[in-house]
C-alpha cells in the first residue's frame, strides 16, 4: 500500500468548537486529526460537486439550453 505524503497545516478555531471536537474524537476513539479530515473530505467532496454543477449548468447555457418560464413555474408545483 503507498503511503500518501501529507502536511502539517494549522489554522484558529474558537474555544468551543475545540471543545466540541475533542468531545466528538474521545466519544468515537479517535483523534481530532482524524475528525478534521474527515470533515476536510466532507467539504471538499461537497465544494468539488457544487462546482461540477455549476460548470454543467454554464454549459447548458452557453448551448441555450433553457426551459420556458412556463415550464419553470409548473416545476415549482408542489415544492412549497
């Protein structure tokens, strides 16, 4: 198995989200490095979808690629 390299980064969080992060990686068996990657894959993954969209979306638009208002409007239906 290839090991990944990895670097140390830091950064400031206030007080109680330490607090709390301590809290969750005690309450799981694992340390908070752990914890912090996982919610760095989390909004990564998050961001890396949203962007992909956002790209799909402005090419739908440059082929004008619309749907009618009417159209729209019926999506929206039932949504609220």
């Amino acid at each position: 198995m290839q090991k990944t390299k990895k670097k140390t980064i830091s950064f400031r969080a206030d007080k109680a989200k330490c607090a709390t992060l301590d809290k969750v990686a005690l309450s799981i068996g694992e340390d908070r490095t752990y914890i912090l990657n996982q919610a760095m894959n989390n909004i990564l993954d998050i961001y890396a979808w949203q962007i992909e969209h956002i790209k799909q979306g402005v090419k739908e638009a440059d082929a004008e690629k619309f749907i009618s208002e009417k159209q729209w409007r019926q999506s929206l239906k039932g949504n609220f």
